[in-house]
C-alpha cells in the first residue's frame, strides 16, 4: 500500500487541476516561498487562458497570481511549465492587460519551469531581467539565439518583469535543502515522507495519484502519454533535421491568436507599439487591426 500512496501527481498537471483550487494555495505559496526566498501569500488566482483544461496543450499550462510578498505592494507572478516544442512562445506572451493594471500591483514575476535546455549554464536556477545570473553558481546563462526574443523587455504597464527560470534537467544534486526538495519532486515527481519544505508536505497529502477518481487518473496517464510522444516525436525530428520546419509550422498556425490577442490589447487602448512588443507583431500589423 506504501508504493501506491507515495506515487505523486507531477507539478505539471497538478498546477493545471488541482492547484487552482482555493483549497490547495498552500502547495502553491511553498512553492512560491522556496524560489523567492521569503514568506509569499496569495492573494488572488487571476483569471486568464491557464483555465482551459486542454491535457495535450502545453501552452495553457500556466497560472496567474496576485501575490504579497513580506507585506509589501501586491505584485503579478505568472508560474508556467515549458516545453520544448513551444519554444517560440514569449515566456509572458498572453498576459491579460487587465491583470497588469490593477490597482496595487506594483511588480511583474515570471516562474519558469524549463523541461528543455534553452542555453548554456552551470546552474539548475536562474534570476534576472535581461541578463539571467545563476543563483548558486553566479554564472550568466547564455540562452540560445532562438530563445533570446522569447523575453518580452516591457509590459503594458510599463513594469519591468523579472524571470525565474528552473531549469529542471540540469538538477542533479541529493535533496536536502527545501529547494532541492522541490528540484527532485519537479523532475521526478519525489516527495520524501518527513519533507519540512514549504508546501511539499501538503503536496504529499493533496497530490496522490490514487485519491484522483478512475476518470482523472485516465485523463492524467493521457497527459503523461502525451508528454512522451512529444518528446520522441522531437527527438526524432532532431536527428532527421526537420525540427526547424516543424517548429515553425506550428508558429505559423497561432498567428491567429495572437491577432486575436493584439486586438484585444488595441481595444484596451494600449498603444500599438507596446503591443507590438508583447505579441511578436509587426507595427503595421497591429496599426491594420
């Protein structure tokens, strides 16, 4: 019964069903708490794109929040899980304007859980604005030429956004530390059983894979099912040196959506070169919407 019972449900997931429940905020305050490094309180789960319950598109698999931080101004974080065939995507692309100008909010976070490499860098944590400095290892990632325009420089209010980009592949130490703790259970879906770090100890008690009903463990085995073929459908692609079309194949059919996006921007009265700015658009073709 032990085996069944330690089988947790991987962050990826939990983070699209389970955790936008109110009821299940102190997972996400732990979690919120160990990668800033100080006590965090939620305050509000915004509404945004992340609702959609799409198990085979890992673009809504991300979370907007209003948080305190240390009983300061509230500020925006969006967390978010990043795979490699979404690359292309700004890593804020698709925040609501509304969301950025509310009253109060006085800073802008972005948590990025990177299931794939995006450069090269010595530490499995990264902080920054423009340049991305290792947490441990006071390094400077030297992200890749493809994922460089990914960083949007502003937002619609004009609020500087900071990254905190995890780079789950590169962990590989023991877990002791709470970090490292959360590190392992990202990668590898381990909590250990007398865990003290924030959020994980509840984790252990609200993300069971066997307390899901038949039909949402049926849903979740799909979701890692299809997180396995995307990666072999990658790796294949890779090899065979057509990972560059595919990929911009796929670009090419959100077009749409980001004019969908801009429009509504345009609507809010955000001027067309910010716009411009956060979707990836051309000015004249945000000035044609």
């Amino acid at each position: 019964m032990s085996e069944l019972q330690d089988r947790y449900i991987r962050f990826d997931w939990a983070i699209k069903r389970l955790l936008r429940q109110k009821a299940n905020c102190d997972v996400l305050e732990g979690f919120l708490t160990v990668f800033f490094g100080e006590p965090i309180k939620i305050i509000e789960i915004l509404e945004s794109e992340g609702n959609h319950l799409l198990w085979d598109d890992a673009q809504w698999n991300r979370i907007d929040l209003k948080v305190e931080k240390c009983r300061e101004e509230p500020v925006f974080v969006r967390i978010q899980n990043m795979r490699e065939l979404y690359y292309r995507e700004r890593l804020l692309y698709g925040i609501p304007a509304e969301n950025l100008e509310c009253t109060g909010i006085k800073g802008i976070y972005c948590i990025t859980i990177l299931y794939f490499d995006i450069g090269k860098g010595t530490d499995y944590l990264y902080h920054g604005q423009n340049r991305f400095i290792g947490v441990h290892t006071h390094d400077e990632l030297q992200v890749n030429v493809k994922e460089r325009n990914a960083f949007v420089t502003r937002t619609p209010a004009s609020i500087f956004p900071e990254y905190i980009l995890i780079r789950v592949n590169e962990f590989n130490n023991v877990a002791v530390t709470p970090l490292e703790e959360w590190m392992r259970y990202l990668k590898e879906g381990i909590i250990r059983p007398d865990t003290t770090a924030p959020g994980l100890n509840e984790a252990r008690e609200k993300l069971r894979y066997y307390s899901m009903t038949p039909q949402e463990r049926h849903a979740y085995d799909e979701h890692l099912n299809a997180v396995m073929i995307q990666n072999d459908v990658l790796s294949s692609a890779k090899e065979e040196g057509k990972m560059e079309g595919r990929l911009e194949g796929i670009a090419e059919g959100r077009m749409d959506e980001r004019l969908k996006n801009a429009k509504g921007m345009k609507n809010l009265g955000i001027a067309s070169d910010k716009i411009a700015e956060i979707t990836g658009l051309s000015s004249e073709d945000v000035e044609k919407l």
